[in-house]
C-alpha cells in the first residue's frame, strides 16, 4: 500500500462499507437473477473475463480501449493506503494476493472474519 500505516478505525470502515456494497448486491440477486453477471477481478487478469462477458450478451469488449484512459489521479495513491501504482491501471498480475506483502496474519484473519461470508457468498473465496 501507499501512504501511512493503516489504523483500525480504518481497517474497520473498510471492512463495514464492503459488507454493506457488497450485501445489496447479493439482496439483489433475486431481481437480477440472469441479469448480473459477476466478474472476479483474477478472471480479469487472466483474460477470462471477456468471454463470460461475451456470453453474458454486451458483445465484444476491447480491454485494451476500456483501459486506454483512466479518470483516477495518480497522485491520490501517495496519501491513501487503499490505493497503489497499479490503481486504474490494467488489471496485471503484480496485484493478485499482494495483500499478502502488508497485511499480518492477525490482520488478514480479522478481514476475512468481517468480510469472509459475504465473500463466500460472492464467491471469491
């Protein structure tokens, strides 16, 4: 990560507003059923993605034009520990389990109590 330490307030406002975004989208399912199509971020790195969204009916998707501009600044990784170089950039590799490189154990089982049912539920654990 960017910037300072992280602190537990904000560990735990991360930890809250993933459960609650995440949560409406899983309320949601019913309504949606076939109409949501849920991409894991790893499909996106391995180019799996662009056929499951192929298939899902958008048509053909160019990752190269969709990741051409970026509206995010840069500069704003330098204060925010959520951000990092990669942030806006095109999925890559270099950003799969690099929490692993800052979180402590302790740290990472904390998150995965907190957000861990609701990624199981997403399926992305």
């Amino acid at each position: 990560m960017g910037g300072q330490p992280l602190k537990k307030h904000q560990l735990n406002e991360f930890c809250n507003q993933y459960v609650q975004m995440y949560s409406v989208i899983l309320d949601a399912v019913p309504q949606l059923g076939a109409r949501m199509l849920p991409i894991d971020y790893r499909d996106i790195v391995y180019g799996q993605a662009a056929g499951k969204l192929a298939q899902f009916g958008p048509g053909p998707i160019d990752a190269n034009k969709t990741w051409s501009r970026t509206h995010v600044d840069p500069a704003s990784a330098v204060n925010n520990p959520w951000e990092t170089r990669l942030h806006g950039k095109l999925p890559v590799t270099d950003s799969l389990e690099r929490y692993r490189e800052i979180l402590i154990p302790v740290i990472e089982q904390y998150i995965l109590g907190v957000c861990g049912p609701v990624a199981e539920r997403l399926g992305v654990l």
